[in-house]
C-alpha cells in the first residue's frame, strides 16, 4: 500500500474537524470540502457570490500545498442549500477551471457547516 502524506496549508482555513485539509496517497489527492471561510479570519464570507468564491480559492490553495493545481481536478462535488444558484456555480467555475473540466457532481443538500451556502471537494491526480 502507498504511503499516505497529509496535506495542510495556511492559505486554507484550518480543519475545524477531525479531517484534514487532503491526503495524498500516490499520485491521487483527495481535498477535503471547502466552505467559505477566509483562511485569515476563520470567518464566513458574506453572500453566495463570495461564498463561492471562496470555496474554490481555498480548494486552489490546497491543490497548490499539493504540488498540484486546479487543473489536476478530476472530481468534483459541489453541495447547494438552494440549487437555484447552480447557474452561479458554474458561471463562477469557470473562471477557476479550464477545458477538460472535471467530472462533477451538484447536489442540493438542508444544510452545510456553519451555515455555509455551499461546499465542494474534490479529487486531484498528479502528473508524474
């Protein structure tokens, strides 16, 4: 079996849980899911726009600790309190990713830490 290697970075807020940020193991990364919390302040940002955002910017900052980038995504999962703001996830995505996009999931969900708007994790795999 691979060695697994943790994954932490102050760029991304710290793990308000029992998990970490990601676990490397091999060439594949699995982020944990990112709310919109700002890494500095450890506080929510206001407002679905920044709250996604935010949510990318922090999966960036651990993609980046991994030696990786978002272009490395493979999978994807976005979780919606309101999935009436799916238009907004994409349109917002898009300035974060680039083709091929990932595969992805989007799923609407009663509730998210912290009141969050929305989540999202993810799946990185590394080039050699």
């Amino acid at each position: 079996m691979s060695h697994k290697t943790i994954i932490q970075t102050p760029d991304a807020p710290a793990a308000i849980g029992t998990y970490s940020q990601a676990v490397k193991v091999a060439q594949t990364v699995y982020l944990s899911g990112q709310i919109g919390l700002d890494a500095n302040t450890m506080q929510m940002v206001d407002g679905i726009e920044a709250q996604i955002h935010r949510v990318f910017q922090n999966l960036r900052a651990v993609a980046d600790a991994s030696g990786g980038s978002l272009d490395d995504m493979v999978k994807l999962n976005v979780f919606l309190t309101d999935l009436a703001h799916f238009a907004k996830v994409n349109e917002i995505m898009a300035t974060y990713f680039h083709q091929p996009y990932p595969a992805r999931a989007a799923v609407g969900v009663a509730s998210l830490p912290r009141n969050a708007l929305v989540e999202a994790d993810g799946v990185l795999v590394l080039q050699d």
